[in-house]
C-alpha cells in the first residue's frame, strides 16, 4: 500500500470502462477510500457521481465505442460544463483539442496538441521519476505514450520529461501521458480528488447553483473540508 494513502472522502467517481486499464484505476481509487463505479452504458450516466476517469487504452477503440454506446455527446457537455475529469494516455488524447499526427479528435475539451504513440510503440514504453507540481517526485510509467506538444495559455504545466510536457490541468480537466494506476503510488489520484473533486464541490455548493443528480459528495459531510481547504 501507497504511503499517500489519505482522502478517504465519500465522494464518488465513475470510470469509464468500454475498454483498457479501468480496474487499475478503480482499485487506485478504492486504495483511497473513493467510492467508484463503472461507466459502460447511457444509464449508467443517471447515478449520481462526483467525478470522471478516462482510462489509458486504445483510443480510436474507445472513441468508436463512446459513440456505439451512446456515451459520447452526454460525458462531452459534462466535461464542457466543468466536470471534474482525469485523462491517462488514451483518456488524454480523447480531451486533447488537437492530434498532431491525426485529423481526428474526441472531446477536444483541453487546449493542447497531443502527439499519438510519440514514443513509439511497445518497445517505446519506459518507467521514470519525475516532479509533478504540487506533489513531488512521482513514478511514471509510459506505455506507448502520447505528448504533449502544445500548451494553450490558460493551460497549467504539472510535469515535464526531458523538457517534454507529460502532465497538464485545464480548468477541472487533468490530463497526463503517463499510467499512476500500475503503480502503488496514489499521488495523482489524490491530487485529482482532493484539488479537482472536492474543490469543484465545495464551489458549486457555495455558489448554491448545483444540482443533486450531479454530485453525490455535496450530501456528504465531506463537502466541509473541501470548504475548508477553500478558504484557507
């Protein structure tokens, strides 16, 4: 078990699970006391939940299935409204608003230019250890990574390998090139829920303009410490 073991919060978070390393990333989350759950049909989308995971995979898979399944349209306004949502690898390239080696985009919700498999393919994957602002020194794993090429100017910077953009937040949308969830370190998840989750809650909840079918977190009494950390 990680040692960043620490929001234990009630709040909840689906996954996206048509394709790729949702497990991984749902059991990263239960590691942190996060309540999740599966995403795999249009109804799923009628439960209330706090926050999104786009998991890493095959993302021409999983943008074809997005759309089969009647899932695209509904999770793009979501994320377009401000939905707190993760993008790993695949799940990176579908919020990117450009492909620089492809005509096609997703999402396109996150201003940066993604460059697909920009380390080749399998034999490109490689491990490292790298900062990420607000966390520290963190592993990352690449397999068959994305990059990111170009950042828009409202784009924040999270981490960079050998001078190359690897990690970015735009809004409420955190998108990396890399794989937190094969590793046991639960940094980034953590970050994702405590400065992304939580702080979008406790703003909706101040500003009195949410809805119950959007979050399960803001009936919990959680929502204060998210508060907190606003104020402080």
């Amino acid at each position: 078990m990680s040692e960043n073991k620490t929001p234990n919060t009630r709040v909840k978070i689906g996954v996206l699970a048509v394709q790729g390393a949702f497990a991984e990333h749902r059991k990263s989350l239960e590691d942190l006391g996060v309540e999740t759950f599966e995403i795999r049909q249009r109804r799923d989308l009628e439960q209330d939940f706090d926050g999104l995971i786009l998991p890493g995979g095959e993302s021409t898979v999983q943008g074809k299935l997005l759309h089969d399944l009647g899932l695209f349209e509904p999770l793009r306004e979501r994320i377009e409204s401000g939905f707190p949502t993760f993008g790993t690898c695949a799940g990176l390239i579908l919020l990117a608003e450009e492909l620089s080696n492809d005509s096609h985009t997703y999402f396109a919700t996150t201003p940066v230019t993604v460059e697909r498999n920009a380390y080749g393919r399998q034999l490109g994957s490689f491990y490292t250890e790298e900062n990420f602002e607000g966390i520290g020194k963190i592993p990352m794993t690449f397999i068959r990574a994305p990059l990111i090429k170009d950042a828009g100017k409202e784009v924040q910077i999270l981490a960079k390998v050998n001078e190359q953009i690897v990690a970015v937040q735009y809004k409420n949308q955190l998108a990396i090139s890399f794989h937190p969830e094969l590793n046991s370190d639960l940094s980034v998840h953590k970050y994702f829920v405590e400065n992304i989750v939580q702080v979008h809650a406790a703003k909706t909840y101040k500003k009195g303009d949410y809805t119950p079918k959007h979050s399960s977190f803001l009936r919990q009494s959680s929502v204060l410490a998210a508060q907190a950390k606003l104020s402080a």
